[in-house]
C-alpha cells in the first residue's frame, strides 16, 4: 500500500487508524521525522437513507501522541450548521454523533470539521449523504371534474443522486383512510437505473403512465369518475425500510334537479358537489354567468355541496375556490322547454289532477257501497238469527 516517487516521497494508498504513528526518512547523517495522525470517519447505512431516518456518525482517531479532545461540528451540502449529538465520548478515540431526521433536500456532500488547539488540528472530512425519496411533497391535494384526464404521477430522485443499487415500491389507492387499500401497480428500479412496471388492479380503468424520464412513476385516469376519489400513496421500499407519498384526488361534479329543459314558471334546483371535505381556505360557489351579486352562492366551510335555486334560463358555473384561486369549474346550461313543452306541462298537470279527483270520487262511491253492503249482511244475519231462535215458520196464505 505504499511507495517511495521519484522526489523521495513516501506514498500510501487505503489509509487506515493502524497507520498512525512516526515516520523517520534518514538521509546520510541527516534525520527527519514527522508524526501521522489519522482519522476514520464512517456514517450508517453506507451513506444511503430514506426520508424521517436517523444517521450516526462515527469519528475514529489515532497518533502516536496522546490523543486530543476534539471539537466537531457538522456541515450540509448548502453549507449550514446540523446540530448533533453526541452519543458516545467515554474516550478520544471514538466519537458516535447522532443527526437530525433527513429530507430528500439533504443529498450532497456534508463536511465534518474537526479541531484540537493542542495539538493544532483543523481537518475537514467530506462525506456523501443520499437521501432515496420523492420530489413531491409528502402529502398534496389535486382537484378533478367528472369526465376529465387526470395524470397523477411522483418523481423519485434516484437519478439525480446517482443511487447506487436497485429498490422497489407500488401505488396503491383507497378511497377513504379507513376503506380498503387496492393495490394498482408495482414497479422496481434495477441497480442500473432501469425501471419496470406490472399492473396489479382492475378496480376501474386506468394506464400507466408511459414517460420519460424514468424516475417518473404514475397513472392516467382518461374519464375520470365520482368514485375515483380519494388517497393514491406511492410507496418505497429498501432494505426493509419504506417512505410514501400520497396525492388526494378530489372529483367535482354539477347536476340538477329536476333535469332537463326548464319550464316556464316553474324552478329548478343545481347542485354543486365535490367527493371529500374541503380545507378550511376552500369553498364552493355558483355563479351565474353575466349574472349580479344576488346571482352568487356560496358553500359553507367544510361543506361538500353548495344548491342554488333557479328560476329562468341561463349559464351557471360552479368554481371550486381556495383562498381567492379558481381551482377547478364546471358549467350547468340551463335552458327554457318550448312553450308547446310548458302546455303539455299544464295539461299534463290538469289532467292528473282530473284524475286523482276521479279516482278519489270511485274510491268514495265503492267505500260507501261496501259500507251499504255490510250493513245489509249484517240486518240479514240478526234475522236468521231471530228465526232460529223461536223456532216459527211463517206460511204463505
């Protein structure tokens, strides 16, 4: 592991603790010795993490000089102080540092500056932290409205922080937290960096998101419906260990009631209504399309459906708001029957009413002919009865 160049220097290759110690170079008569002092810095894993995990760091040194107290601190790839614990400093020569919960931010190369006044010691020592995780947040919302193409879709960051080794993971979705999981795909990433995806579920009709980059993994509701709601989790997994993001999908929809055409004079009801609670900075609105204030309605907090009654034609269009952005909008026409449609209406009308009254009528003539009719059986009953009873017989003359 070593070897003297040309300029008479001496060179070692895979230092290690054991190599600590005085090194004498003797030249002639002439005689120099220097002392070397070496350190071992080691951190878990290998370096390599997932988010919410807990690195420790590991500090080794050894001299031939009575070993110093040290004073370390930690550096992140943008420069800042990590704060650490200590969990381990009975002796100099070892120093265990536990750090914070990393974030898939936290990838690059951290230094670790270490320095002792006596003797004067001020080395840093670089090492890569890889944080395996999504670019997208945690947990995200995503408003749909019935009938349109959503794509729903992570981006891992396995290729930006060129990580070495192959992992797995699945989507997965349910439509509330305590309904069923359906598991929709898996997909695993091989240590070469390719990506492979088998679908697990025909729960309703899907793709997978066929694109480019790899580090992309998705799904593609072309017609999205009510019930597609809910939470779709992308899930890691590596060496036993797992991190997820969610996406909760929130679907729109407008209907009326009654449906279609509306009738002179008469109302109808629109309803506006989205799959799930919204947050507290979000609410629903109907608002008629080149209509005044008195045309607007808006949701409750937390409400889930908004109603507006109308009673003329006209263009209605629901926005689903978060603090003042329009997120979301679907539209409801509202249009005027022919008045042929609002005579037939009438007539229609009239004529059920002619025919409850008739029927109500037969219903009060056949009650009172079977009243009739009981009356009489009962008079014919007490009859018999009587005749029996004095056992007379009347003989016609």
């Amino acid at each position: 592991r070593s070897e003297i160049t040309k300029n008479k220097h001496l060179k070692v290759w895979d230092l290690r603790l054991s190599d600590a110690g005085i090194y004498t170079c003797e030249y002639g008569s002439q005689t120099v010795s220097i002392s070397l002092h070496v350190f071992k810095l080691t951190i878990s894993s290998d370096g390599h993490f997932l988010p919410n995990e807990v690195p420790e760091l590991t500090i080794m040194q050894n001299s031939s000089h009575p070993l110093p107290n040290l004073i370390i601190k930690l550096f992140n790839s943008n420069d800042k102080t990590v704060q650490t614990k200590f969990l381990q400093n009975e002796t100099p020569e070892k120093y265990v540092l536990k750090l914070k919960e990393l974030e898939a931010m936290d990838n690059g190369t951290w230094t670790c500056h270490v320095h002792s006044s006596s003797p004067l010691i001020n080395q840093n020592i670089s090492f890569d932290v890889k944080v395996l995780g999504f670019q997208n947040p945690d947990w995200e919302r995503k408003y749909a409205t019935v009938d349109s193409t959503v794509i729903l879709s992570w981006h891992l960051n396995f290729q930006k922080i060129k990580w070495k080794g192959g992992f797995a993971g699945q989507l997965s979705w349910k439509q509330q937290e305590s309904a069923a999981s359906h598991q929709l795909l898996d997909f695993n990433i091989t240590a070469r960096g390719e990506k492979h995806d088998t679908k697990k579920s025909n729960h309703f009709w899907f793709e997978i998101l066929e694109s480019k980059p790899e580090s992309t993994v998705g799904v593609k509701l072309p017609k999205v419906h009510f019930n597609h709601s809910g939470q779709y989790e992308c899930q890691l997994a590596y060496k036993g260990r797992y991190t997820q993001s969610k996406i909760e999908l929130v679907v729109m929809k407008v209907s009326a009631n009654p449906v279609g055409p509306l009738p002179r004079g008469s109302k109808m009801t629109l309803i506006c209504q989205v799959s799930s609670p919204l947050p507290p900075n979000a609410h629903l609105r109907w608002e008629r399309v080149n209509g005044t204030q008195m045309d607007i309605k808006n949701s409750n907090h937390h409400e889930v459906k908004v109603e507006v009654n109308v009673s003329a034609a006209g263009l209605w269009n629901c926005h689903l708001m978060e603090d003042n952005d329009r997120k979301i909008s679907l539209n409801y026409l509202v249009e005027e029957a022919p008045v042929w449609i609002t005579y037939v209406a009438i007539a229609a009308s009239i004529a059920g009413s002619v025919l409850v009254f008739g029927f109500a009528c037969l219903c009060i003539i056949g009650g009172i002919s079977w009243q009739r009719r009981r009356q009489r059986a009962r008079r014919m009953a007490r009859a018999r009865q009587y005749l029996l009873e004095n056992k007379t017989c009347q003989c016609r003359q």
